[in-house]
C-alpha cells in the first residue's frame, strides 16, 4: 500500500483527488494539509510514501516547502502537481529534488501512474518534460531568466512579487535584512528589471504567480 499525502490549499481539490485515488487498491490517501505547516507535519511524523504537493499554496510557496521536505528527508518522493504549464517551474523543480511534474489537467490515471513510479525511487517524466528538460541541457539560451536564479533567489522573488517587504522577507526566511537585500539586488540583475513592481508583473506574466 502506497500512503499518500496530498497538499492544497484547496478542499475541493483535496477531496477530489482522494476519492479517485483511493478507488485504486494499492494507494491510500494518509494525510492532508492546505499550507507548508501543515506539509512539514505530515512529514515529521513520517505519514507519508509520496507526497502530493501543490506548488501554489498561501504563505510560503511550493517552492519553498519543497525545499524544506528535502532538507528534512531528502528521500522522500514529491510529486508535483501543478496549475502553472510546466515550461514555467518543472526544470528548476526538477533539479530541485522533486520526482515529478504534473499538471493539474493530466488525466487522473496519469496521477496514479506517477505516485507508483516515484514511490519505486524513480522519477516521473512525462514526454513533454522529457523534451524540455534535453533542449535547457542542450541549449542554455533556452531557459528563462528566471530559471537562473538559485533557489534562495527564486524563493525571495517569489515573495518580493507578491508584496512582501525586505523585513517581512528576512523573518519569514531567518535571514538578516542585509542578506535578502543582497539577493534582490542580484535578483533584478539577473532579470535585467529595476522595481518590485516589474517583479511583481514579471512573475505574473510569466504564470509564476496567480
């Protein structure tokens, strides 16, 4: 049996995906969480084989609470579901740890295909991930600049593009403000833009944000 975790922010989501999955004998749905909290506690507690992580969620960003599953249990499987196109977030993800990408319109089945290939320790790649992962390899030009900022980076942009301040920013991440000062200077370098206001609707017109 396959315990899996599903994390969403939204309950209509959660419960739509345990009533298809739970129609499959071998998968059980262990746990739920709506925010990173939430997701951390499920997996301090070790409830889960798989978890199945939203990457838009209130408060910290899947980006971050899949960074912070990793650092805590860098074997466990995260499977992202997403309802961003994976052109977007599925490459950095991808080096990132997570074992698979999908959309939120992928065929259920497909999910169920996926939490059994990523719970036997491989990973989940669609042919269309299969195609954008080879042409960022072969061609770096491909990539957004977005997709060349570090983890750290993309975490702050993220919150610089949804209002947050440096001082909101440096609490949340235990940094000093000095520090995430420094990678928003680096942050607008890399994107070639100069305000949060071009952040903020970089990040909007690049799906990055809803």
């Amino acid at each position: 049996m396959i315990r899996v975790a599903i994390i969403d922010d939204h309950a209509i989501v959660r419960a739509g995906l345990r009533r298809f999955l739970e129609t499959h004998a071998d998968i059980e749905i262990a746990a739920e969480a709506g925010d990173g909290r939430g997701a951390m506690e499920i997996v301090r507690e070790k409830q889960a084989d798989v978890i199945l992580l939203d990457i838009s969620l209130p408060g910290e960003s899947g980006v971050d609470v899949l960074a912070a599953i990793k650092a805590r249990d860098p074997e466990l499987p995260v499977l992202i579901l997403s309802g961003f196109p994976a052109r977007h977030y599925a490459t950095y993800l991808m080096r990132q740890g997570a074992a698979g990408y999908l959309s939120k319109t992928a065929d259920p089945n497909e999910i169920a295909a996926a939490i059994r290939t990523v719970a036997s320790g491989r990973r989940y790649i669609t042919p269309a991930m299969a195609e954008l992962l080879a042409t960022n390899l072969l061609d770096h030009s491909a990539k957004a600049p977005h997709e060349l900022l570090s983890q750290r980076e993309l975490q702050v942009f993220l919150r610089l593009a949804k209002g947050a301040t440096i001082g909101e920013i440096a609490d949340s991440m235990a940094l000093s403000a000095k520090t995430v000062s420094t990678y928003r200077t680096r942050i607008v370098q890399k994107l070639q833009l100069s305000s949060n206001s071009d952040l903020t609707y970089y990040a909007l017109k690049n799906g990055l944000i809803a």
